[in-house]
C-alpha cells in the first residue's frame, strides 16, 4: 500500500519486481485492498499487451494514514 501511496499508480509487473513477491501473491494482496475499496483498478492495453494499473483510493490513503499514526503512537510508547 505504500508505494500506492508513494505514487500515482503502478502497474502489477512493476509492483511484482519492486516487491519480490509471486504473482498469485501479489494478486492475494491486491484483491484484498480491492475488496475494501483501498485501491482503483485501471485495465488497458500497451499496443497489444494488457496493461493494469493500481492506485490507492481516498479511503486507501486515510486507512493508510490511520496506520502509520498507529504505528507511530506504539513506538512512542515504547520509550
């Protein structure tokens, strides 16, 4: 989800490469976020080749945010 975040929008092989992972993991991932409105799908074709790109949606980013404030208040209290 970073890196939805980080960016406008990646594509799956792209997002597969960065991550290390599987497509059917990664796939597993994406349709979890998906499930929950966390990311937009856009399906198109580079000349004859399917093209998907994700993107974090509004929700996706606020979730996001709520995340790492989490994160950030359990480091805090771990001083």
């Amino acid at each position: 989800m970073s890196v939805l975040v980080a960016n406008d929008d990646y594509d799956f092989n792209a997002l597969k490469d960065l991550l290390g992972v599987t497509d059917g993991n990664l796939a597993s991932h994406l349709k979890a976020l998906e499930k929950e409105a966390y990311i937009t799908i856009n399906k198109s074709f580079i000349g004859k080749k399917p093209n998907t790109k994700y993107a974090a949606s509004a929700l996706g980013r606020q979730a996001f945010k709520r995340h790492l404030e989490v994160l950030e208040n359990l480091i805090k209290q771990q001083k």
